[in-house]
C-alpha cells in the first residue's frame, strides 16, 4: 500500500505494547531519590471514578518523569473505583489492588469505606466542549451525586471533584451552580480551581476543573496552586524528543500509533501538527475526534508521546492495543497536575491542627457568588 503522494506507508510495528511490570513493581524496586516521606503519617482516601489512576498517581507520588523527581505524599489510597474494566486492570498493573470495578450509581456510599479525603473525576462527556453538552440531562451528568451520597455518610474533611472547564460556561454556569449547591447542601465550602496545565509544567494545552470543599465544622481552605511555569512553557519537543529515534518496545507503547494521511479536504478533518518549542494540543480520548501529527516526524502521536504529554512516566504501562490505550490516557487526569493539587490538599491538612478559627483570614471561605468570578 501506498499513499496517495506515491511514498511508502507507514506503519505502526506492533498492535500490543511489550511490558512484563508496571510503575508498583518497579517503585518497590527503586526508591527515588528525596523520597523522604514515605514514612510520616497518612491521610485516607476514597478514589471515585479513578480511570486509569492519573490523580490517584498524583496525590501518591513516588515518580519522576521530564527528570524532575515527584517524591511520595502521605496519602493512603485506601478504595478506588471505576466501571470501564481497561482502567481497573491499568490501574491494578501500576498502582494498586485496592480498586474495584464497579457502577457506583448502584453501590451505596455505605459499603464504601470512610476517609478524610474523598476525590472523583466525576464522567465529564455531557459537559465537555466537545461533546453532546447536555449537561445534567444526560446519561452521566447525574454521576456527581455519587460524591454527594458519600459526603453526606462520612463525612470527609476534604473533597475534590474534576472536570472539565465547560463544566463551569455550560448554560451560562447553571449546571456547576447547581452541582456546588448540591455539594454545600450537605454541609461543604466550595471554591471551584480553574488550572491551565502549561502553568505547572504540563506540555501540552489542557485545562481542568478542580471543585474543592471543605467540612463546614473546619476552619481555612485549602490554596490554588500557585503556577511554577508561566514564564516559560515545558515544550513538546523538551517532552518527547529523546522518543524520536525509538520505533520498536524498548520504550513500552512507543511502537503503538494510528497510520494516518493528512487530510486532503473537509476543512481538515480535524489535522493538526504540533510545533516545535510550543505546548502540545490537548490530548483527548478520542483519538479519531483530532488527528495530531508529530512536530518533526511525518506520522501521528505514538501511545508512549501521548502518555508522556499527559506526564505519566515511561515505567506506567498501558497494556492494550492503540485505541484503548489512548482512551484511557485522554481521559485521565495528568499526574503532575493532580500532585500540584494533593501538595495544596496535604499542607491544609498537616495545618488543621494549628489553625484557629480566628485564621480564617489565611485561607478564605468563598461562597459559590464569589467562587465562578474569582477563580478563573
């Protein structure tokens, strides 16, 4: 077969990755260096719709990817939980067993277990830009109230719910109004982090949602993360560059990618060529929906150049063929981001103890008529 400009095709070498562990092995094997707090007390958590496991990885730590060392959080990711299978045994290869595969519109939040610190990626397709936005109408728009059930059983002191940032302009910001009040109902502070990923050293354009409550009987909130990269953006090419001569395993999920022409009419189709010395575009699940071609290479994004752009690191192995890995990856939340996070969520936590409810000054409670305006 050949293309349509006479010139070979090409094509990917392999349909499965070639691995034989995942990050958990390897973590046992490996201390990383500055690893210093592996032992200090933990806080629980409760991991809802973990996906592959990227904010889960996040407020664990104990990785290191772009040669930046990310060391171990004291967080103690007691249950996890998602019903797409591919996740559940992609999380289980790298992280842990303690996630089950399940629908958790039909498990009560009784039979899950207490913890301080409730997180979720509550399903983001009904508010996404780009896709069907029906918002609360749709089949998955009601999974939030999965948090909702759990906060008011246990009572966690902290919670974190992610999202898409659609989530807060679909219908004039109606349906997050809707979802922070149902939140607070229960007896939450919310404030909602708008976080765009370059600023913390992401190299690629993604934006995400952080809606972030606080137990209502404690005083202080948590801080948004302050940006480490606004001056200069970590690139594509800084990202993957050592990729670029690598076409076989040597590097799991390098050898995985779509063959595919450059389209030849309807606007494009959707093809985009990343750029040298710029941020990726936004890796998404849906591969098919935007085509992006390498900046150097004339082919489109391998498995491995994905998940490095959404900051896994090279010892996190995606076990299936192209497409599911893909998913998986675009749909997860970046590690890098969700550490910037747990960092924030872990120094309100260690201060609990020494904030007076007079210091409320330090870490200000907005209501939800302040959070939209301040936030973004």
């Amino acid at each position: 077969m050949r293309r349509k400009d006479g010139s070979p095709k090409i094509r990917a070498l392999r349909s499965k990755p070639v691995y034989s562990n995942g990050l958990r092995t390897y973590q046992r094997q490996n201390k990383l260096p500055d690893d210093s707090n592996v032992n200090i007390p933990t806080h629980s958590v409760v991991s809802l719709f973990s996906g592959c496991g990227g904010l889960d990885l996040g407020f664990q730590g104990g990785f290191s990817v772009f040669g930046k060392v990310y060391p171990r959080l004291p967080f103690d990711i007691v249950a996890a939980y998602d019903n797409f299978p591919d996740a559940v045994e992609t999380y289980k290869l790298n992280l842990g067993d303690e996630i089950s595969c399940l629908d958790l519109s039909e498990k009560p939040a009784s039979d899950i277990p207490a913890a301080d610190v409730l997180m979720g990626g509550f399903p983001c397709q009904d508010f996404s830009s780009s896709g069907p936005k029906v918002g609360l109408e749709g089949e998955r728009g009601q999974l939030y109230k999965a948090l909702t059930h759990y906060m008011e059983r246990h009572r966690p002191k902290v919670v974190i719910g992610e999202n898409v940032p659609h989530l807060a302009r679909l219908d004039r910001g109606r349906h997050i109004e809707h979802i922070l009040a149902e939140f607070e109902s229960v007896g939450y502070s919310f404030q909602v982090w708008e976080l765009y990923c370059p600023d913390y050293g992401l190299p690629q354009s993604r934006r995400r949602l952080f809606l972030v409550g606080v137990r209502d009987d404690l005083p202080g909130f948590p801080i948004k993360p302050i940006p480490t990269h606004t001056n200069k953006y970590f690139t594509i090419d800084k990202a993957i560059a050592d990729l670029e001569l690598i076409t076989d395993e040597t590097v799991t999920n390098q050898s995985q990618y779509f063959v595919a022409s450059r389209a030849t009419a309807g606007g494009g189709q959707g093809d985009h060529t990343n750029q040298r010395g710029d941020v990726a575009y936004c890796i998404r699940a849906n591969a098919r929906g935007r085509i992006q071609f390498h900046y150097g290479i004339d082919r489109r994004l391998t498995v491995r150049e994905c998940a490095r752009l959404q900051s896994f690191p090279d010892n996190y192995i995606f076990p299936y063929t192209t497409q599911r890995n893909l998913t998986l990856i675009g749909n997860a939340v970046p590690p890098i981001i969700g550490y910037q996070v747990a960092i924030s969520i872990n120094k309100y936590l260690s201060d609990l103890t020494r904030l007076q409810v007079d210091a409320d000054s330090r870490y200000p409670k907005l209501k939800i008529a302040k959070q939209l305006g301040l936030s973004f």
